[in-house]
C-alpha cells in the first residue's frame, strides 16, 4: 500500500465518518474510494447482466421457491 499525503477539508471528512460510522480517516477514505469504484463500476455490470445470452438449458432449468415466511408479529405483541 503507498503512503500519500492529502489535504482533505475537515468537516467534509468529519460529516463523512459520522454518515459512513467509522473511526478513523484511513478507514473513511478506504470506505470513500471502495464506494467510488463500485458506484462507477454498476453501469457496467448492468450492461453485462442484460446483454447475457442463455443456452435452452438454462432457460429451461427448474426453478426453487422460497420457503413460506410465517407472518410479520404485530407491535403490540399481539399475533
């Protein structure tokens, strides 16, 4: 990993650590540039998703129901 040295503005670093709920700068910046990277990284791997071409097979192939989900409980306790 390189050390770098960068002036970055305070309170926007402080505002992003509060919004991200990290400790420390290294931690909020690494968080940052990994957020960067996958939010500029989507469109092409929507585009790759989409532009996807099946075999039969795989079109064909069985498909898995989830299992039933009981019921939510209500908030006051009550079922």
């Amino acid at each position: 990993m390189a050390l770098t040295s960068i002036d970055i503005d305070r309170d926007e670093l402080k505002q992003a650590k509060q919004l991200a709920g990290t400790t420390s700068n290294r931690e909020t910046v690494d968080l940052a540039l990994r957020t960067l990277i996958a939010v500029r990284r989507q469109p092409a791997a929507v585009e790759r998703i989409i532009s996807r071409r099946f075999e039969p097979s795989q079109i064909d192939a069985p498909t898995v129901s989830p299992p039933a989900q009981s019921p939510a409980p209500s908030e006051n306790g009550a079922a």
